[in-house]
C-alpha cells in the first residue's frame, strides 16, 4: 500500500462504524478533500481482495463499510448460535427480572431501579430473543420493553401469571416498617400548612413559652404566703426607722 497518513485512520474510522459512512463524511472527519478519501477506499478495497482478508471493504448505496466475506458465513452464524446459548450473567438475570415483573417498562427506569447502565445488557437481552420492543411511553415517548414468548419457552412457564410471586424474596414488613420508624423525622407544622383539628403540634417557641409559664406558675405556689402574725407592729416599725 502507499501513503497510510490517510488509509490508517480511514480504517480507524470504518471499524467504529455502525452504519455506512460516505466519503463526504469521512472527508469531511479527516480534513481532507473528498477525491482523495474516493482514492484510498477503493485502494483500501483492492488491498483487502489481493491478499485475501477474511473482512472485505464494500460500497453500499452512498457509504462504504467492513463486511465478513460470504465464504464464512457458516463459521460465524454457528459461533453466534454458539453464543446463544452461552449462560447469562448476573447483571443479564437482574436485568431481566426487572423487566419480567415489571413490564413494560423503559431502559431507563430499570436503569434507575438497578442504579447502573444497562444499555449493553438490554442490547444482549435483545439479541439472545428474551425481550422484545413493546411500542413508547404515552408520557415519555420512550420505548417501552416487554419479555417475549422465548422467555416464557426457556422459563417453562405458559404465562407471566405463572411467574413466582416476588413478595417471599423482599424483606419482612415489620423489619422494612421499624427501619422506615428509626430514619422518620417528627412532622412539623408549616405556616401556611392545613392543620386538622386535634392535631396541632406547637413550635419550638411555643413549647419554651409553656416551659417559662409552668416555672413561674411553680415557683408561686411554692412561695411562702405572710401571716398576720408575722407583720410588725406599727412601733416596731417606728423603732426600726430610727438611725441607731
């Protein structure tokens, strides 16, 4: 081959490829004037066919892309197959229980529900024929997905309503109600906040000046009341006024 500085990332750029690229676009990738892209795919192709590459470099409508030759056909479709059967991983099970109990349900949210991606394991899930497209979101949009009949076929199972009940593998009630008990906050009243009758909880300043006011009420019943007897008498007093 010749020059490589633009057959190099040409080929860089096809192996990223996921669908046919033109040669504008991949002029227009490598900064480079189109003829001269035109030039070395062709070159790239030849190349490919001469040396007997078990990929070839084919133009397809307006864009060009890397295909296995058809002679490996049988090769590769009984390695995929192969595939196939391959056990699920974790992350491929947990997947799929969600989408199983939950369905239909969007990539996101089980996503959100498993707090990873899960693009990749979806993708798998999809390929293997365990979930299948089940049309978008009225709110979202978004597509929605559903397990598809293989599932049920590889499960045993006839319908979904003969999937297990998942209740018997969450936590107990109680243990749940006392943890959801210990991490809840005392409800306090906002200003502007509906109160129902009976039910008024007093602020902190409330509850400080009902605090001051049964001390006070305290300290006077407590006080020592004055006698008659205990009063001196007029010429006591007089006495007591006179400087010594």
């Amino acid at each position: 081959m010749g020059d490589t500085s633009v057959t190099a990332p040409l080929e860089a750029l096809l192996l990223m490829a996921t669908e046919p690229m033109g040669a504008a676009e991949l002029a227009q990738a490598l900064d480079v004037p189109t003829p001269v892209v035109w030039e070395a795919l062709e070159e790239l192709a030849l190349f490919y066919d001469e040396t007997g590459r078990g990929f070839e470099l084919r133009q397809v409508g307006e864009g060009w892309r890397f295909y296995t030759r058809p002679e490996h056909h049988d090769l590769i479709a009984a390695w995929v197959l192969e595939g196939q059967q391959a056990k699920l991983s974790q992350a491929a099970l947990e997947t799929l229980a969600v989408v199983a109990y939950l369905q239909p349900i969007s990539r996101s949210r089980v996503g959100s529900i498993r707090g990873v991606n899960v693009d990749g394991v979806m993708r798998t899930l999809a390929t293997r024929g365990l979930i299948e497209e089940a049309g978008h979101s009225e709110e979202t949009g978004a597509m929605l997905w559903r397990t598809s009949p293989l599932f049920l076929e590889k499960m045993g199972l006839t319908t979904l309503d003969a999937l297990p009940p998942i209740a018997p593998h969450l936590p107990e009630a109680s243990l749940l109600e006392a943890e959801l008990a210990g991490l809840a906050e005392t409800p306090v009243a906002r200003e502007d906040g509906a109160m129902s009758e009976n039910t008024e909880i007093p602020s902190a300043q409330q509850a400080a000046e009902w605090a001051d006011a049964e001390a006070a009420e305290s300290a006077r019943r407590n006080e020592p009341a004055i006698t008659a007897d205990e009063v001196p008498a007029e010429e006591d007093l007089d006495r007591l006024s006179e400087p010594s």
